[in-house]
C-alpha cells in the first residue's frame, strides 16, 4: 500500500514536472519572438494608412496603443530586453521562480491592456500566457514562500524523472536554447519578409495643386499591398494595389469607408446616457449601415507610374496627374 502511494506521489510529481517545463518553454519561446518581433520592427507599427488625416479621437483601443508604444524606439527595446530576460530566466531551474516574478509582473498588465483597450487579436494569446504564468507561481507556491519569504521547505525542484546519466548532458539545455532563439528571431523575420511588404511605391502621397484630380487627394502605399485613398470631399477608402514592377502599372482597388453616419447621430447618442462600451457598439452598426446604403463611387482603376525624384506620376487613358511623396512629414 505506502509502495504504490509512493510511486502515485512520484507520478504526480513527474507529471507536475513535465506540465511546468511546457509551460516555461512555451513562455520562453513566446517571449523571444515577441521581443524580436519589437527589436525589428514588426510591432508597434500601425502602417502608413493611419497617418496624417486620422484624428486621436476616432483611434480605437489598438490604434492607440500601437502609436503610443510605437512612438519611442527606444522603450519599444527595453520593453524587448525584459522579455528576453524573463525568457532566460525560466529557462534555468534555479532562476525559474525570478523569472515567473518577472514574466508576471508585465504580462498582467499586458493582459489588462488587451481587454480593456479591446485588442482582440492578442488577447487570446494573453490569457493563455497570464495562465501558464500563475500556473508556474501556483504549482511552486511553497518554493516560491521559501525563495523570497526566506521559508523552508523539503519540496524538491527537481524530480526523479531522469536518468542520472542524462542529467549530466546538461549541456544540451544550451543547445535547445540556442536553437529557441534563433529559431525566434527567424520566425518574426520571415514574418517581417512575408508581411511588411514594401513595395517601390511605399509611401503617403500628396496631389499636385496645379494638377490634381478631384478623385484623388491623399494616397497612402501601404505595406503588404494595403491602400487608403482620401478625396477633396473627405471621403476615405481602403482597400488594396496590385503593381507590376516590369510593365510600370499599378492597380487600385478600394471600397468608400466614412464614419460621417456616426456624426451625424453622435449628439442624439450622448443625450441618451449609454454606458460606453454599449455606444461603441452602437457606432460600429450605424459606421456600417451608413456605408451600405449611400451611394458612393467605388476605386477599380489601373494606372501607368513614372516615378521622379519625389514625384509619382499616374496616367491612363482617361487622365494623368502627379503626387508628391511626403510621407516623412507624418512619420517621427
């Protein structure tokens, strides 16, 4: 009877093992492609098409913490530099429980961000990792009181799972790390190759004054083919090019999006004392309805395209006009 109570703790013991080392390597991994994911570039970086014309007050709970986390490069590094130290942290046996302290304390606060400021693309993620998180505090909750509170305890770290002659291949721990963070930052590379396209016409473009067409004010070249296109009438479109660098065309192609239904209620919905949350709501279906229902032209047009210095010239057979590249005068 105490023999297969013995061998019943020990195969808790082993399965709480393997359960806590998933969880510390999948943090770790996450950590390491996060943290690169902010050393090049590829977070924090709203695009071109949310530059110049939008108002603070019309960004939504990402745009708003993607410009202000975006805003210093240098934060955005340090914020980085954490990670990868929480990382390396829990990947060491008798650094693990720092290493939890340390994930935890801003993971939390990531979570808090994404729920409250309505990221709902991360927020899945955050709760997986704030959960894994508190699973590694709790599961070593009498080590964790012995390591900061200075208790003891006859827990041990290291169960017998392993064979003694495996253990002393603890060099291949290194490895395995090495290969996580190499791993990391190909992975947020290929990303950034894959998706942060920056085609010949990157760029926020501007109409000539002398020579404008009415259809076209601002043009903005996004990355992974993404377009924006706003009028003289303040009517704004988004949607997508496609360019052939051989012939010298490019093709636009975008729907009218506007959030003018929204206003013109806006003044009705405050006086109805709606909590917040239920107003954005509210904005969302009347943003859409309203542009289901007015009539406005759509872009489905294709282009030749000179480029000169600063200047990009459009033409086809209907017109030909010029915008002027000024995307540095938006971007910090």
């Amino acid at each position: 009877m105490i023999k297969k109570l013995l061998k019943s703790e020990q195969l808790k013991s082993n399965i709480l093992y393997i359960l806590r080392l998933i969880c510390r390597y999948y943090i770790a991994f996450r950590m390491f492609s996060y943290a690169f994911a902010k050393i090049l570039k590829s977070q924090f970086d709203l695009g071109l098409s949310y530059l110049g014309d939008e108002s603070i007050n019309h960004f939504n709970g990402f745009m708003l913490t993607w410009n202000y986390y975006g805003y210093s490069r240098t934060y955005g590094l340090i914020i980085a530099s954490t990670q990868i130290i929480a990382a390396l942290l829990l990947l060491f046996r008798k650094t693990e429980r720092i290493g939890v302290i340390l994930f935890l304390s801003f993971m939390i606060n990531i979570l808090l961000v994404d729920i409250f400021y309505d990221i709902q693309g991360a927020l899945s993620m955050a709760i997986k990792l704030s959960v894994m998180g508190v699973f590694l505090l709790i599961s070593d909750w009498s080590g964790i009181k012995s390591y900061f509170l200075k208790f003891k305890t006859k827990t041990p770290l290291f169960p017998d799972l392993l064979p003694k002659k495996l253990k002393n291949l603890y060099w291949i721990k290194f490895l395995v790390i090495g290969g996580m963070i190499f791993y990391g930052y190909n992975y947020i590379s290929t990303i950034k190759k894959n998706f942060l396209l920056k085609k010949e016409i990157f760029g926020i473009y501007k109409a000539v004054p002398k020579n404008f067409n009415e259809r076209y004010f601002r043009v903005y070249f996004d990355y992974d083919y993404g377009l924006k296109i706003k009028d003289f009438n303040d009517n704004i479109y988004y949607g997508n090019f496609a360019i052939d660098s051989l012939q010298k065309s490019v093709t636009l192609n975008a729907k009218c999006y506007t959030e003018t239904g929204y206003f013109l209620v806006k003044d009705s919905l405050n006086k109805l004392n709606l909590p917040k949350d239920s107003i954005k709501v509210f904005t969302k279906e009347i943003t859409n309805y309203f542009n289901k229902k007015r009539i406005s032209e759509s872009y489905n047009e294709t282009f030749d395209f000179k480029i000169k210095n600063d200047t990009l010239i459009l033409k086809n057979k209907a017109t030909s006009f010029k915008l002027v590249n000024v995307t540095d005068k938006y971007k910090h």
